[in-house]
C-alpha cells in the first residue's frame, strides 16, 4: 500500500476539476420514510443510508454502523441525499465506528442517534465521542471481541490510516465482523487491498460482506481504497457468500466518475463468476438476508 502522495500528484487540480464543480450540483435522491419490516428470528435486515452508513435490525436488536447524515464534510459536498431522515429511524440499541475520518465519523449525527446506549470503536477514538451521550465506549485493538446483548462485535484489520486531523497518528481503524442470529455480517471500514482479507475469512465465517468501492482514484494518488476489481478480490479471499458494495455514489471523494465504481465492479464480478452474488443496494431500502 502506498500511504505516501504519487510523485506526479499535483499534476491534477482536485479543487477546480472536482471540489468546485461538486458546489454546483444538485444532490440527488429522496427522503422517503423506510418500511422496516417485521423480522422473525433468525432474519436480518439490512439498510444502506449511504456511503459506509448501514442499520443492522433482527428482531431484537437494531445496530447502526458507521452513520453519517452530513450534507458536507466541511468543504465536501454530499451529492446523494441519505436513504431517510435521520428521524425515522427505529430506536438504536448499538452504534460501531470504524474510525475516525469525517466520513464515517460525524460528531453531530452521532449526537443525534445517542440515547445511553454502548458504542464501538478502535482504540484511540473512544475521546472523541465520550461527550457525545453514549452509555459506555467500547474501544477495541484487532482481533478483539465485545459481547454486546445477542451480538459480538470484533475488530478486524485492515489498510488504511485513522488520523482525523495531521498530528492525531495514534487514532486506530479496522472494520467489524458482527455475529448476530448464528450468520457474520462484515464491515470493511476504509481498506486498501491487502493480504489480511484471507486471513479475516479464515478467522471469521462471512455470510455478508459490505465493501468499499470508491474513492480509489485519490487526489494525492495515495492507495488508501480499494478499486472495484479489488473488492472482488478481497470478496473472493474473505470467501463470503454475499458482496454488498458501498462507500460510492456520495461524496466524491475521488477523482473518478460517480457512476464508475459500481459500472466497474459490475463488469469485474461477472468477469469471475461471481455477479449473483453481489447485492446492490438502494439507499434507504431495506433487504431481508
């Protein structure tokens, strides 16, 4: 993984090729209420709300990861509106946060959502939601495992960086594998390809694997992200049974289209053999696995 800016980086203007036309376009998608359904024991219910933003539900428990209802992410403009409002959501009983970055990490949505209940994280950015209304925060190194009611929570690792600000290095990142209903739900986080993805599936039995897509094309060239062909990869090395795309189509992050990362993945899943078991979501839709 190269965590160093490519030599011919600034030969690109993010700011006037991205950043500035980004302000002129009009955000996308609706806020219509979500039909939950009910669940039987042994469903699980999945929503994307948008980009790495997913609510877990079964019939005892409903799990957010990740949830951001940002329309900016300070000068970054959110083109695709989130899945609903963040009012309708149903009662949360468990909040994870891979790590720390802006777009996974959002102080005023997490406030929001904050009503006493336990919240995940990896170590180091337990303090920078602390004050936010969370009952108790679980701070985790990789390979570690909370019991949170009928869930387990386990850190993975993977390849990136946590670092919210310049000089805050010591912030850790991962993704969860969570076991809930005897199946595995696993969230990448932010990852670059690496070898670790094999050694994630041997630990963890994945039914569902939600897998960035995006954001590959990065302004400083830095291989923080996976392209779509790489999470292929990474699916076929986690040897899960279901690939549920993400971190696409929202903030353009990236130098790419918006439209290119699923178009890609599309392409490189039949490619494999692999394309009934990718699983495209709708933001705010709910799908029983």
């Amino acid at each position: 993984m190269r965590l160093r800016p490519k030599a011919d980086w600034h030969k690109r203007n993010y700011l006037t090729s991205v950043l500035i036309p980004s302000l002129f376009t009009k955000r996308s998608g609706d806020h219509e209420p979500p039909e939950f359904p009910k669940l039987k024991p042994g469903e699980i219910c999945i929503t994307w709300i948008g980009h790495a933003s997913f609510l877990l539900q079964t019939h005892e428990v409903n799990v957010l990861i990740d949830p951001n209802w940002a329309k900016w992410l300070k000068v970054i403009k959110r083109l695709k509106q989130p899945g609903f409002e963040i009012h309708h959501l149903p009662e949360i009983d468990f909040v994870l946060v891979t790590h720390a970055h802006f777009d996974h990490l959002d102080r005023r949505t997490l406030r929001k959502v904050a009503a006493d209940q336990p919240i995940v994280v990896p170590i180091g950015v337990g303090n920078l939601v602390h004050d936010l209304g969370f009952q108790i925060v679980h701070e985790l190194g990789y390979w570690q495992s909370v019991k949170l009611g009928p869930i387990e929570v386990s850190l993975t690792p993977c390849y990136h960086w946590g670092a919210r600000f310049l000089a805050d290095l010591h912030r850790g990142f991962g993704g969860f594998a969570v076991k809930v209903e005897g199946r595995t739900i696993f969230h990448c986080g932010d990852s670059a390809f690496f070898p670790g993805f094999r050694e994630i599936g041997e630990n963890h039995d994945i039914d569902i694997a939600l897998l960035p897509i995006g954001a590959y094309d990065a302004p400083t060239g830095r291989e923080v992200h996976m392209n779509p062909e790489e999470a292929v990869r990474a699916f076929t090395e986690l040897k899960a049974r279901r690939l549920v795309p993400m971190h696409y189509g929202t903030f353009r992050l990236g130098y790419e289209p918006m439209e290119e990362p699923l178009e890609r993945l599309l392409v490189a899943a039949r490619a494999q053999g692999i394309d009934d078991k990718v699983l495209v979501m709708t933001e705010g839709k709910p799908v029983v696995v």
